[in-house]
C-alpha cells in the first residue's frame, strides 16, 4: 500500500479532476496519471474475497480509492468482445472508418468458419476432431503464431550501425503480428480479391503455420540469428 | 476589508526586492475582529441570525448585494475569514538582543531539520526499546505492527503549511524515507501518535457518487431520470421499470436511430453489465455531437439513472468499469504554425 502512495504526484487535491493542463505537453492525455484502467469483465467482480492473493486484494482496495477513467466507445462486457479483436478492428481502420473495418473483421470471420466447416463435412471420421471450426479460436492460434519471438534494434556504435537482437515485450509482438498481417494482406494480392478473402486465406495458413507472414517471422528470427554476435551491443 | 493607499514614498522604494508582503501578527488579528464584527453586520441586513452566519451564507449575501459579471472568480468581491486571505507567517525568530530563539535557526530551514531531528530521536528511542527486550528475551519481530488503515503521507504541499516553510522535492523524499524506515521497525506502535499525525486519511471513492433520487409515477411504477455528456453531446435518459426492454431515442426506435452495431451495443453496456437487460424501457433524448458521441453520452447518462436502482456494491462494481465517468477527451484544437492539432507543415531544409 505504501508503495503505491508513495508513487503519488505533489497534489492530490488537485489530481482528483480530469486534468487540464495549460502547458501542452508533447505525450499527454486528458486524464491525469492518478486514474486507474477500467475492469469491464464481469468475472472479475464476482470473485469473492478469499480467491485473492494478497497483490489483488491490495489492488482492490486500491481501486476503491483512485478514481478510474471512463470505458472507451469499442469495449463492452459482452460475450462476444474480445480486446484481442477490438485492436485488430482499430488497426485495420483507415480515416476513422470503423464501420467498414468492423465489417471487415465480421466478413472474415464468416468465411473461415464456412471454409472450416466445408472442411469438416468432407473429411472422413477420424480426421474430424482434428478441424477448429471457431474462428476465434483460429484467430488467436494463427496470431501466436505469427508472433515473434526476437526483434532487431538498429544500435550505432563507432560510427557504424548494428542490427542487434533484443527481447521485445509482450505488446510490441502482438503489434507486429498484426501489423504484418494487414500489411500482408493489403499489398501482395490480386486487386479483385476483396480483404476479407485475403485476411482469411493468410489466418487459415498461419493456423497451419505456413503462409507469408509466418516466413517473415521466421526471416526475422534468421536475421537475429545470425546478428547474435552483437547481441552484447545492447545496454538495457 | 483592506484599504490600500498608494503614496509616490512608496514608489521609490524597491518593491520587487521586499520579497512576498508581510503582514504583523496584530494586523491579522484586526482584521479578524473586523471580520467577525461585519459578519453580524451582513447577517442583520439579510435579516438572519447573526449566531449561525456561516461561510456559505456570507458567500450567498455578497454575490446578491455586489452581483458581478465577471468571468475570473477571483475578481469578484469576496469576503473571507482573514486566516484563509493572509497567508501565515512566522513571527520574528529572534529576540531582542539579535540571538535566535531556535537552536537551528542558522540551517536556514530550521522547522524542517527540527522534525528529522525529532524523527531520527523516535528512531533511536525504538531501537534502544528493541534492545531491552532482547536483553530480557521478550523480542518478537512481528509484534504489535501499526494498523494504518487508509491513509497516506502528507504531500510536500501539506508538509509545508504544517511546517511553515518551503523545503525540496529532495528534503520531503528524504522526510518520506525516514518515516517508512520508523514504520519498517516492528515495535513502531510506541511512536504511533507521532507518525499519525503526518498520514492524512483517504476516502473511498464511491463516497462522491450522486445517486439519483427513485421517482414514482401515478400508476406505482419506479422511474429514475439521469443527463449524461460526451463530447458536445447532451442527453437526457428516464429509465422506467416493469418494462419490456424497449428503447426510445428522441422518438424514434433505437434500430432506427442507431443504424450500427457498436452504438447500441454501448446502449445496452451497462444494463448487460449489471445483468437487466429486459427489465426496464427506456426513453432517450440526445442532442449535439456525432454518432459516437451520442451513443457515448447516453451510455453514461443510462449509467447514472442505473445507479438509483442499485446497491452501493454493484454502484461502485459500474464506477470500476468505467462505466460512471464523463469521457474528458474533447476535440484538441489546431494551433497556429501547424496544420492541425499535432501535424506540421511540410519541413522544408531550404
């Protein structure tokens, strides 16, 4: 507990209003730093309290202190939202057309669960068990698995710069994943196949661990392989 | 209360270098008589009773008998107790043979040092009870811990008003380190009330939710009415119960209204969240903003109206979900030399 408050800016009194800051700053939000992320799930209220461990319990009591920010215009408590989703949506959107992209998304996942289930009608009994037919579920595989493991930072040292492999942390993995993904799918298809065929023709195959986005993490990773050498170029 | 005379003697002299005004402790104490005695004064010409004239009725009577225009709330006349106008101000720290009354007067931040020296004397006093005990053979590390419960240090604003004077950044980490070092020692609660008097309690949250009162109409059935805001949209909801699930937007059905998705989904947020979604009807205007915005504000506005309906558990439940605060984020606006709110021009070497 102690550790949290003593994390806190100056003022309080003052922190307790959404922030308006005369001087802008170049990173700035309109909340000030003392608002907490929303928990939209409902699971996550209806733990009781000796399901805790003592970390949770103390952020819980820390939650009833702080005020929190407001829940954002794409995520409800719903079944059907997924976070994981809801970025890929932002990520595909162009101009602010979130109507279009969301449609995309929808239109993607209904032609893998149709491919999926043709597949399964046409197979034979033991081979059945073995098709996914969520699409979700083949959503989240095949994103994993484009995910890399290593990313390369450009270091300049004695006037000449380094590719040098460094760890990357969970966000930036999913970021590329997905951004390699809508690239991919954007740029190297035949201009009649709308995105939605594209997007889930390249999901199908990184589900099965093939396709270009999977080579290109595996490019990646050759790349960090062989830049090993320079791994100790990197400080942090 | 104060009459200011400007005299061309005062104009000579170097005001900037005088440093911050400063008030003698028998002017104060002038101008809180004076205070006191025009207090009951105000009272008699609003015709109330001069005993329990608070500070509320003070701020009421001079907004109506000096009623001003302007827009900065510190130019409008004001009249307040003089300890909140005067800032405090130590008193002369020395005698009249120059000798300083402190014994750390010539550190410069002779309150500031005092409490560390006062703070390190606590630490060595529990230290030396630890010894004892382990002399006897009493000790036991997690005997008697202090309960806190839910507080926090005092800030290093209200380190200074406690102490008088400006310290830095650097002195208050340094304060704030010595205290957790006195809390870290097991037998702390010799010094407890010492250490409580530099922790400030903290109120939960949920205290400063406004519930909106439970209204009922001619036929029994309960209805809450709730106004909700995002961006430049207002709306106002009336949530009625016994109902069917029904939404009416500015008189049209909701499917209508909102021809996409993500607009009713957030709708229906905090209803499915809290899990009545076919309990109430509700009746929607919004005006203002875009698609998003609307939907956006309704949501909180549905959100407010909820609340009357609910528990406090399941209130606070929708504050943590963020369901509860107004969205700050507005448009940011274009500045000059740049083409919009962040993208400049084109950079040119040439």
């Amino acid at each position: 507990m102690d550790t949290h408050v003593l994390k806190m800016a100056a003022s309080v009194s003052g922190l307790l209003k959404p922030w308006t800051s005369r001087v802008v700053l170049v990173r700035w939000s309109r909340y000030n730093p003392y608002y907490l992320e929303p928990e939209v799930r409902k699971e996550a209220y209806n733990r009781p309290e000796t399901e805790l461990s003592p970390e949770d319990q103390e952020e819980r009591q820390l939650k009833t202190l702080r005020p929190i920010k407001a829940a954002t215009s794409g995520v409800t408590s719903s079944v059907f939202d997924d976070p994981v989703i809801s970025k890929f949506i932002n990520m595909m959107m162009r101009q602010g057309k979130k109507v279009l992209a969301r449609e995309i998304m929808l239109q993607t996942l209904e032609n893998i669960k149709k491919k999926q289930v043709e597949r399964y009608h046409k197979a034979t009994g033991g081979q059945k068990e073995e098709i996914e037919c969520n699409p979700y579920e083949i959503f989240h595989q095949a994103l994993e698995n484009c995910k890399p493991v290593v990313g390369l930072a450009s270091i300049q040292k004695g006037g000449k710069s380094y590719q040098v492999p460094i760890p990357l942390t969970d966000n930036r993995r999913r970021f590329l994943a997905m951004k390699w993904m809508i690239t991919e799918c954007k740029e190297n298809k035949h201009r009649r196949t709308l995105m939605y065929e594209k997007l889930s023709q390249e999901l199908l195959a990184a589900f099965q661990k093939e396709g270009n986005v999977i080579k290109k993490k595996h490019e990646l990773h050759k790349m960090a392989e062989a830049n090993r050498a320079y791994a100790h170029y990197r400080w942090w | 209360m104060l009459i200011v005379c400007m005299s061309s003697a005062l104009h000579r002299k170097n005001l900037a270098a005088a440093g911050p005004e400063q008030f003698t402790a028998e002017f104060v104490k002038k101008q809180i008589d004076e205070f006191e005695v025009g207090k009951r004064h105000l009272a008699n010409m609003m015709g109330e009773d001069p005993e329990n004239f608070s500070q509320e009725d003070i701020d009421r009577s001079i907004a109506y008998l000096f009623p001003s225009g302007l827009f900065e709330k510190k130019a409008r006349p004001l009249m307040k107790h003089p300890d909140e106008i005067f800032p405090k101000q130590r008193a002369v720290q020395w005698g009249a043979d120059g000798r300083p009354f402190h014994f750390l007067f010539y550190t410069g931040k002779q309150s500031y040092y005092f409490l560390m020296h006062e703070l390190y004397g606590k630490l060595l006093n529990v230290e030396k009870h630890q010894d004892r005990l382990r002399a006897k053979g009493l000790f036991s590390s997690d005997a008697n811990s202090m309960s806190l419960g839910m507080s926090r240090w005092f800030t290093k604003e209200e380190l200074e008003v406690s102490l008088v004077e400006t310290i830095s950044t650097h002195d208050y980490t340094h304060f704030v380190q010595l205290m957790e070092r006195l809390l870290s020692m097991p037998y702390c609660s010799l010094e407890q009330q010492f250490i409580l008097q530099y922790r400030r309690q903290l109120e939960a949250q949920s205290m400063h939710q406004i519930v909106q009162p439970l209204q009922q109409d001619e036929k029994g059935v309960a209805y809450s009415s709730a106004e909700g805001l995002r961006k430049t949209s207002r709306s106002s909801v009336v949530l009625r119960d016994c109902g069917s699930g029904r939404v009416t937007v500015n008189g049209q059905d909701c499917h209508h209204y909102f021809s996409v998705l993500q607009d009713r989904e957030q709708l229906m947020f905090p209803l499915q969240f809290m899990g009545v979604l076919g309990r109430f009807d509700l009746k929607c205007t919004v005006s203002g903003g875009g698609r998003s915005s609307q939907a956006g504000a309704l949501r909180l506005a549905i959100s407010r109206a909820l609340l009357s309906f609910l528990s406090e558990k399941e209130g606070e439940a929708m504050r943590q979900a963020g369901l509860l605060t107004p969205d700050p984020r507005v448009r940011e606006r274009k500045k000059p030399g740049q083409e919009g709110a962040r993208r400049k021009y084109t950079w040119k070497k040439r």
